[in-house]
C-alpha cells in the first residue's frame, strides 16, 4: 500500500462512511489519515469506526493515523418568537441577558463572556456570517448593535466575535469529556477548534500528555496575530478555511492559506488544508474546475495534507471524491514547477544537529540521485525534520513506535514502518534499511539510498549520523 505521492489525504467519517466496506475502500483509494469530527455522531459511533480504521493496519500491513477534531467553544443566539425573525439593515437589534424569545428587535445572549469583551466599534455575525450587525454601545448586560447585512435568523445560531479575543478555554465540557474518550480508543491526534492563543495548546497539552499529539485549526483572527507563537506550540497546524473565512473578509483567506503554511514549515509542523476542498462533489459525481484548482494551489504552496469533510462524511460520492483528490495531487507533482516551488520554499535550518543532518541528507540525496531517504526515528521528531525541507525522494521512516508510524502517517512525503527494533550498530542500520527500501518498493539493485540516524541507537534527540548505502 505503498503511495506514489507525497501530499497526503485526510478525510471525515461519517453516516456515508461507517462501515467497513466503505472505510476499506477510503483507504485503498487514498486516505492517510481518517478524522472523526466529534461535534456529531455518537461514542459508540467512533468507537465502531475506530476499530474498523484499526483492522485495516492488520489487513494491509500498513501504520494508519486517526485525527480526533473537538467541537470547541460554540456561541449561540437565545430563541425567536415564531423560531426566527427578519432583521433589516440599517435597524437597531439589541442583545441582552433576558431569556424571553426575542423578535426582530431583540434577542436573549446567553455567554455572559461576550457582555465583558466586546465594544463599541466591533462587529459580530450570525449564522456562519449571513447576517453582521456593529456594535454601538455595551453596558454590560445589554449589547445595542446595528444592522449592517440583514436578513432572516433563527433560533440559536451561532454568533461569530472576528475583533475580541473571548475570555474562554477551547475546551468545554463537552470537548473534555469527548477527550478522555478518544484517548481511551488511542486516537493518535487531536485538533483543537477555535485556538486563540498560545495558552490553549498549553492547557490542552497538560490534559493530554504524550497520550496525543495535538493539531491547532486556525479559524480565529486573534490566532492569526500570533501565528508564529501557536505554530512553534502546536505539534501541527490546520488550515479551518470554514471559520477562518467567516471571520476574515474573504479576500484574505487565500493570503492567511500561505501565512499559516509558511510559518508551520518554518518551524517544521505539518499543515492540512481543510473545509469546502471539493464540496461539490457532496451531491455531484465531478468537482468543479475551481475545486480542482484550489486542491492543487494547497499542493503548490507546500502543504502536507489536503481534507475532505461533508465530501467523506456525508456525501453521495466518498470514495469517488478521495480518487479524484489522489488524482489531482498526483497531476501536481508531476508537474516540474512544483519541485521549483519547493525549492524555492525551501526553509532555513533551525540550530540543531537534526536539522543540520536533515538538511544535508536533502542535498546528498539530490547529488547522487539516491531513490530513497531512510530515517530512523523513535518520537517522529527525526523524520518530521526530514519533511520539512523536501527532499527529491520518499522518506522511509523506520520507528520501533507503534504509535510514532501511526502518527507519521499522514506527514508529506513519509512511508512510515515499524522496525528497527534490533539495531544495535551501524552495520545493522544500513542491513534494515536497505532491506525495507528493497522490500517495500523504493529500491532495487545499484541504487544509492541515504540513511539518517542517531547514536546512541534508540535514544530521542540524538540525529547525528548521515550515511549513504548501495543496495547490494
């Protein structure tokens, strides 16, 4: 089951895509990594898709990652009389702390948080931004707005806040309990929505330890002003064009797309691009011409992974929509302006001796045209080094984790094994890795492939070994 790309393929399980036919035939069609978006379906939902996903490693040979996407914090509108009401632009519509169902002029807002931050000068929006209205005045228990872009609202939509930074964690409750749950299957990430700051990758992590690692959708404006620090913080970064485009004029989220892939590649964390990829093809057979060329820009500017979301989960056409994602990656890097693109995307070398080696072993595998770069990693962090500056080649990433092959799964360019277990000297790595380069399809006789490791063998954080070996 061996790719012949290097982006990857993400993509959500759903009512159109529970059962084990269906899984199987995602995954021989393309997906590297299955997502289970717990703001639907229930535990024992994913608990059934978990074990099929699981079942598939057994059946094909091959380490696949799991992604578990939390609901996060969602901001609701009270109830209407009548269940909705027309607000008119230019009209005056005040939220306030009164539970009774409102009307066109007024509306219960039940997050007392919103009544501390937000002022006058700051806009909101109602249902994914059909509606936006600008604040005038707060008094603390009564927010009086005016109607910029009017129309029809319903009971209990949500409330996007684009200019406050909220005073909330972006784990609820729910998302805690939705937590321990999925770790207790042994997901191998977790995507936190609606990350503002640094702060809630900080307290997500000391929930979660080492049990995960954790992925940050950027969706919010305020995490877009310190995207640098989030990136560093984060273990991986998704693109959340949903929230992130009702939030943002639309204009600008092309611009965000390059500014979250670029600083993610600075600090080496691998990015998906998500939400209305190829949308679509949720009712039609083909995706749009756009659609097609908005998964191919992801795959220009260097992304790990593209997603599918309703496409997988709910549509017509799941497994049709992951071959065409396949398909139109593969026309991309085939292309050899994508290579110059990488190229020229290449980033600078952090002051590691991981990062020296990785940087090197780029290079050296270039120089003598090597079919395949070997990595031997036990935390990942090696091989993860090595995608960041995209070398020529596939990675060949050897761990004797479980757990770290699951994880890499998804990473640009990396066919991900389990192995490695025995290596006690330099003669035993390059035996191992030629040995899997042969056996699992990247090299054959006369040909050069280059090897990265650490010594001592075994240890985390000890990359300092560069070798390059001809298959005997």
């Amino acid at each position: 089951m061996r790719r012949n790309r290097k982006a990857k393929i993400v993509a959500t399980l759903g009512p159109a895509s529970g059962d084990l036919e269906t899984i199987s035939a995602l995954f021989e069609a393309g997906v590297d990594m299955f997502r289970f978006n717990f703001s639907h379906g229930s535990h024992e939902d994913h608990r059934a898709r978990h074990e099929i996903v699981r079942s598939l490693e057994t059946k094909y040979g091959r380490p696949v990652a799991i992604l578990c996407d939390l609901q996060g914090p969602k901001i609701r509108l009270g109830t209407f009389n009548g269940d909705s009401a027309v607000l008119t632009e230019g009209s005056q519509f005040v939220l306030d702390r009164d539970q009774t169902p409102g009307d066109a002029t007024r509306v219960y807002l039940p997050h007392p948080e919103l009544f501390a931050v937000v002022k006058a000068g700051q806009n909101l929006l109602f249902d994914d931004g059909k509606i936006r209205v600008s604040i005038e005045s707060n008094s603390g228990d009564r927010i009086v707005t005016r109607v910029t872009t009017g129309g029809k609202i319903s009971n209990r939509k949500g409330v996007n806040v684009p200019d406050a930074i909220l005073p909330i964690p972006a784990m609820t409750p729910k998302d805690l309990v939705d937590l321990e749950f999925a770790l207790s299957l042994g997901v191998d990430w977790v995507a936190l929505s609606f990350v503002q700051q640094v702060s809630d990758i900080e307290d997500a992590r000391k929930i979660i330890g080492d049990r995960a690692l954790i992925q940050s959708k950027i969706e919010k404006p305020a995490a877009m002003l310190d995207i640098d620090a989030i990136c560093k913080a984060s273990d991986s970064v998704m693109v959340a064009r949903g929230d992130l485009g009702v939030e943002l004029p639309i204009s600008q989220v092309p611009r965000a797309q390059k500014e979250i892939i670029r600083v993610s590649r600075k600090y080496g964390r691998p990015t998906i691009v998500a939400t209305h990829m190829l949308e679509s093809m949720t009712e039609s057979p083909m995706p749009t011409r756009a659609e097609a060329s908005d998964v191919a820009n992801a795959i220009y500017e260097g992304a790990d992974a593209v997603m599918l979301s309703a496409e997988s989960a709910s549509g017509k056409n799941p497994v049709r929509a992951v071959q065409m994602m396949d398909s139109i990656i593969k026309e991309v890097e085939s292309d050899p302006v994508y290579r110059t693109l990488l190229d020229a995307q290449q980033v600078t070398p952090r002051p590691t001796a991981e990062d020296a080696i990785c940087n090197a072993l780029r290079d050296t595998t270039a120089a003598i045209k090597a079919v395949a770069t070997v990595t031997y990693t036990k935390s990942g962090s090696t091989s993860m080094s090595a995608a960041r500056v995209r070398p020529t080649t596939s990675i060949l990433s050897i761990t004797p984790e479980l757990k770290t092959a699951r994880r890499l799964a998804w990473v640009w360019g990396i066919h991900s094994i389990v192995g490695g277990q025995d290596v006690k000297s330099v003669d035993d790595m390059v035996s191992e890795a030629v040995a899997a380069a042969v056996h699992e399809g990247f090299a054959n006789k006369g040909d050069y492939i280059a090897i990265s490791a650490g010594l001592p063998f075994g240890e985390s954080g000890t990359t300092n070994l560069l070798h390059i070996a001809t298959v005997k």
